[in-house]
C-alpha cells in the first residue's frame, strides 16, 4: 500500500466482544481515497458488525477507527455522519414516512441545527432518488414498497447525505439482477469520481467485478486481503465458505468467475470448534493460477 495515498478511513486491532463472544478479532481494513473494498465472508463472519464499527454505530473495545486520519471516538456523531454514510443491511423501523422524506432526512448532518431543509436539499434528495431509479416512489410510504425497492431508497438517502465515504451492509441483496448491476455500477461510477466505499457484499462475483480489493472475513477475523485475484482463491473460498470452487476469468466480463462444485468434505467444514483454519483441500481447477 503506497503511504502517500490518502486513508480514507482505517480500521487497527479491531476488536469486540458480547460476552463470551468474539465478534472482530484484530481486524485491519485500510481504505484509500477513490477506493472500493468489498467485505465477503460466510453469513456470521462479523461483516455487519465491522460496518457498524466503522461507522461508529457500535463501540469497539479495542483498537481504533480512523475518519481521514482523526479517530472517530473524538468526533461528534453530526461530523461522522457529514463524512460518512451506512446503508444497513436490515432497513430501520421507518413507519408513516413516504420515500421522499426519509431521503430528505440524509441532508441532516449538513443543516444547521434549527435550520430546516431548503430547496437545494430539495434538489439533492431529487437527484439522489433519481441515481437508483426511486423517483415514482417520491410520494409513497416505505411500507407500500417491496423489499427491494426500499432498499434503493435507503441507498438514495445516504447519497443524499453527500458522503466522502460510504458504508454499504448487502446493498444488493434484495434486489434483481438489473438493479444488483444499476446499484453497484453506481457506486463504482461514484468511487471513480472520488468517493471511498467500503460494501459488505453477498455475490462472490459481485465483489470481485466491482472491488479493487477485497477483505474476506471469517469467524471475526481477516482470512485474506488484496486484491480480488490475491483473495477469491479455491484454497481461500474453501476454509471461509466450506464450498470446493473453481476461478477462472470470465471469458466475457473478463473479471473473475467462479463456479461453486460443491460442499467440502465434512473434515474440511467452516468455522471448525477450535477457530483453527479447517484443513484445505486443492480444488480440481484452479484456472487462473493463484493458489492459497
Ligand atoms: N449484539 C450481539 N450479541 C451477540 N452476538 C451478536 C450480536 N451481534 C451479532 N452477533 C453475532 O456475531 C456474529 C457476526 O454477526 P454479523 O456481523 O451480523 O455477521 P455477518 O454480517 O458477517 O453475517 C454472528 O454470529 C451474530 O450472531
Ligand atoms: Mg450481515
């Protein structure tokens, strides 16, 4: 990692616990200016709860979270949220708002604190509903929404809050295959323009047409990270998924595909009792020649 690139935000010796439990052990995740990090793990890996961390949402125990270099825990929440915007995996309770309000309530972090909105914020909210394709919602309460299209809603509302950075929990999982692109291209053409984002993202493929670099989690900890090449190995995919795979560039989007042949055997399963990695296994097709 070049030192002369801005960090974004950073996260070192990332711990947290509820009780016995340990949630994020010793997590690092480095994210530069113009970056795209995709987070990928097996449900339970602590994906959601690293976002809330770096959001500022949840408190760590140990280590610290830096917002362009100034640790979090020295900044009032208004100023994370000026930076920083989360779109959670499971949308909040939001009865009785209609679409266009709720994207309007991402403008808050940026009005004075009697000031209510004006009609540049009118205007941004507008814009944002318009990037994921929303506007027809403008006029709707959330719950006459499917789950899917409440969710681009809540992607609108964080662009609303015009953020440098953006926490995305499965931005696409609810959503079809259109929109899962129409999302993600969005977010990369934005990251192109210069905005950081760091995605939990559910597709293995997904994350690895769209990241610069990935971080896979497993069990709280960081299995591996770099580049999606470095990363999405059968050896990688099989101590964190417990699945056998094959990865190879797809000869058509030319970004790595991966076919998933089946579960490992059951000695080689995930999340073992003693959190030592399982046992790998060579994958019968390693095409692209990157092993673990
Ligand atoms: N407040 C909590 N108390 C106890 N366990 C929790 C709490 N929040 C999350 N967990 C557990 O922590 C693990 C990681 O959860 P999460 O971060 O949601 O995983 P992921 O998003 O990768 O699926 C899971 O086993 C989950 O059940
Ligand atoms: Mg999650």
């Amino acid at each position: 990692m070049s030192s002369d690139k801005l960090q974004a935000l950073s996260a070192e010796g990332l711990s947290y616990s509820v009780g016995a439990q340990t949630l994020l052990d010793n997590v690092r995740l480095h994210a530069e200016q113009g970056q795209f990090v995709g987070l990928i793990g097996p449900n339970g890996a602590g994906k959601s709860t690293l976002l809330r961390a770096l959001s500022g949402m949840l408190v760590h125990q140990h280590g610290a979270v830096l917002l362009e270099g100034t640790d979090l825990r020295s900044m009032s929440s208004r100023d994370v949220a000026a930076g920083m915007a989360l779109v959670s995996q499971i949308a909040p309770y939001t009865h009785g708002f209609t679409s266009f309000e709720l994207v309007l309530m991402g403008r808050y972090p940026h009005l004075g604190r009697f000031q209510i909105e004006g009609s540049k914020d009118n205007s941004i909210a507008r814009d944002s509903m318009r990037q994921t394709d929303t506007e027809r919602f403008a006029d709707r309460t959330l719950d006459t929404l499917s789950g899917g299209e409440r969710q681009r809603v809540f992607v609108s509302r964080a662009l609303a809050q015009q953020p440098r950075i953006l926490l995305l929990d499965e931005p696409t999982s609810n959503l079809d295959v259109f929109h899962q692109l129409k999302v993600l291209d969005l977010v990369r053409e934005l990251v192109d323009e210069g905005l950081t984002a760091v995605a939990a993202i559910h597709d293995l493929q997904m994350s690895a047409r769209y990241c610069d670099r990935l971080v896979l989690l497993s069990e709280g900890r960081v299995l591996a990270e770099g580049t999606p090449e470095e990363v999405l190995t059968p050896g990688a995919i099989e101590s964190a998924f417990g699945v056998r795979s094959a990865v190879y560039p797809d000869p058509v989007t030319g970004t790595l595909a991966i076919s998933l042949i089946g579960p490992a055997d059951a000695h080689a399963s995930p999340a073992s009792d003693n959190g030592a990695p399982a046992p790998v296994e060579k994958a019968p097709v390693a095409a692209h020649g990157v092993e673990a």
